[in-house]
C-alpha cells in the first residue's frame, strides 16, 4: 500500500493492522522504523506492508486516519474491511 501526504507532515494511523515500513519518501527505511508499527509519520509518501490481525466485515470496518484533526475533517481518513 502507498500513503500519500501533501501540504504539510502527517502522522497517518490504522486500526485492526499493524504494517512494515519499507520505504519512506522514496527511501529505504531507516534502522529505528524496523518492525511492526501502526503509526507512520509521512512527510511525502511511504510505501508499507499491512498484515491483519483479525477480521473487520462490512457491519463493523476498521478505520485508518491522520492523527491530526483538521486533517480528519478534510476526509483523511476512511474505512476498510477484511474478508
């Protein structure tokens, strides 16, 4: 998956998932980003590997947003499920 900011850093975060980093603005990813994470701070783009830890059907999505507010009420954020 690819995850994009524009304008400004964002601190993009996901739920029911935790992911690898495996690059960063185009970047290989720095030695401190190894391992499982669920929060990414994104200053371009990244590139990150999701696994899922359970399920999330469409009656009960998981959901995956910036950790900025005014960026919540700009639509940066959203749902998904797993099946």
């Amino acid at each position: 998956m690819e995850v994009w900011a524009t304008e400004m850093a964002h601190p993009f975060h996901v739920h029911g998932a935790s992911f690898r980093i495996l690059s960063l603005d185009g970047d290989p990813r720095q030695p401190h980003l190894a391992g499982q994470k669920d929060t990414v701070l994104i200053n371009k783009w990244a590139e990150v590997l999701v696994s899922f830890e359970q399920m999330a059907d469409p009656a009960k999505p998981f959901s995956f947003h910036c950790h900025i507010l005014e960026h919540e009420e700009r639509r940066n954020d959203g749902q998904y499920v797993t099946t």
